[in-house]
C-alpha cells in the first residue's frame, strides 16, 4: 500500500501520492479491488492538442495525417470541427499528439502540403463531463465508476442505449424533468469562477517532460538559464552640432529717432508704417535694436510683412 494523503471533498475523498510509481500503484490496486473512482492522467503524459487552420475544408484528414508523418511527427488523432448551426464541415482541424521534444516542433510548422496554415494551441472552454457515468470534472478515458445513460438513466452507456429519442427529457444528476444532464441551467451543473479562463500552456511543453537524475533546483537553472535577455540597442555616438546663437550687432545706423519707452514690436510697426522707409528697414530692426539672439541654424528665409 502506497504512502498516502487524503482530502474531502463533497461526496469524494480525494487521494494524493507523492511519486508516479505510486500513483500508478494506487490505480492497480483500486482496480483489483473493484472500488470505483476516477483519475486523471498525469501532465507529462498529456498529449499536445493543436487547431490547425488555412487548409480547406475539403481536405481529408488522412492526407493531413499522412503529411504530418512525413515530416517525423507522430499522431494520435486527426479530426475535423463542424458547425454548430450549419452543421457543416468547417476547415478546422484539430490534432491530438503524443508530448515529446519532436512533436513540440509542431508550433514552428508554417506550411502544410504547400499551404501556408497557422497553428495554434487548442483552448479547453467551459466544463468537463464523463461520457461514462455523465458527472462532471473527469473524462470517460480514466473513468472506474459505474456507468449511468444519459436518456434513461440505467448502467449502461448512453451509445447503448435503445431508446432513440425522449419524449420527456429526465436529469439522471438532479432527478428533474425537463432538461438532461448535459443541460448547462441544471442545479447541479458546475458553474465557472468569474475571470478564469482555461487555457494549455503549450508554449512550455518541454518543460512538462519528466527528466530522470535531475533535481527541481537543476531543472529550474536550466530554465532560467534558457531565457534570453532582452537585446538594447547600442548608444548613439555620433556627434550633434550644438546650434550656435548669434548676436546680431547693433552698430547699424537707424533712418529715424525712435524713442526709447517704445517696445521692439511697436518700434517695428512705426517703422514699416513710414513710406519712405518700406524699402530701406528689414522687418528685424526692432530685434536689432534690443540685441535680441537669434538663431541662424539652419538659415531661412524670413517673409516680408505687409
């Protein structure tokens, strides 16, 4: 008997190891025993799901399979989505394989039978419910509890069933009429946490593997180490002329007598209202007056005021 750890939970007791051995020892013994419960599948031994899009919807997926294995990749499973309204095949594939370093390649795969595709891991929404005994949280492939049909509520699967369609639909979770068990307004069908969503990490599918004679410390340095730093551009070493400021001189001799309590801008506008002077004065005599700086980088072309 494996070391053990026990949790309640509802009308479960949950079960916890510590190692795989014994993991997979506490299944065998459980089935020996014919005691029903459920398990899941260990992570590293969860297949990669992709969905796989920009074929068209007329490809088989035993051509899909058959292109995949020519480039070394192994599958489990190929499969088309359809429509749920149209009921219609829609070109969606998605791709079940087997978690090793090679098929992790998979997501850097750009074109498939001379078609450019894109792939993308496959998103798991909403809630999980065995197809075995219609409960929910567990898949039928792990499934050691009794069976119960969707329709009629008996101890068989609901595709053995003989009755091919209800009348009256029955609830074999909540005992009601009116829905099924599968109906998502059931009382007793899980509701999701708000601000969850359940995505797969498949970017980090190497990770998952077991690495035997490594410890936890030496597999997350060699995670952190495997992380690029980020690239910075290198510092700018060319020289930037500083723009010089030029003091125009003063010494030019004036037309007129201004006097000397006028601003520079009213200096400027007394100046172009004489006519005789529109000729003779540059629209910066009021600047040349005050020594005010000004900037002749770059040189430009300054307007004449009218």
């Amino acid at each position: 008997m494996p070391a053990i750890r026990t949790k309640t939970a509802g009308k479960c007791v949950k079960l916890y190891t510590d190692t795989l051995p014994q993991h997979h020892a506490l299944n065998k013994l459980l089935e020996d025993l014919k005691y029903p419960f459920y398990t899941f599948t260990p992570k590293h031994e969860r297949p990669i799901k992709i969905v796989l899009k920009g074929l068209p919807r007329n490809t088989k997926t035993t051509e899909i399979h058959s292109d995949l294995l020519d480039l070394s990749f192994t599958i489990n499973k190929v499969t088309q989505i359809t429509g749920n309204i149209t009921k219609q095949l829609l070109p969606v594939f998605i791709i079940s394989l087997p978690r090793n370093p090679t098929n992790d390649k998979i997501f850097d795969l750009k074109k498939l039978s001379y078609i450019s595709i894109t792939v993308e891991g496959f998103e798991s929404r909403g809630i999980t419910q065995c197809f075995q005994c219609n409960q929910f949280n567990h898949t039928a492939e792990h499934c050691h509890l009794t069976p119960k049909c969707l329709k009629c509520g008996e101890e068989h699967q609901t595709k053995d069933c003989q009755i091919k369609k209800l009348d009256t639909p029955f609830c074999v979770n909540c005992q009601a009429h009116g829905h099924m068990a599968n109906y998502s307004k059931c009382p007793l069908f899980p509701k999701p946490r708000k601000g969850t969503n359940v995505k797969t990490n498949h970017l980090n599918t190497t990770n998952n593997f077991v690495r035997p004679n490594t410890s936890y410390a030496q597999a997350t340095q060699q995670t952190f180490n495997c992380k690029t730093t980020q690239q910075m551009a290198p510092p700018d070493t060319t020289t930037i002329e500083n723009q010089t400021v030029k003091e125009i001189p003063t010494s030019l001799p004036l037309p007129m007598q201004i006097s000397s309590n006028h601003s520079a801008s009213t200096r400027a506008t007394e100046l172009y209202r004489e006519p005789h002077l529109r000729r003779q004065e540059h629209p910066l005599t009021g600047l040349i007056a005050t020594s005010t700086p000004v900037m002749t980088s770059p040189p430009s072309h300054v307007p004449h005021v009218r």
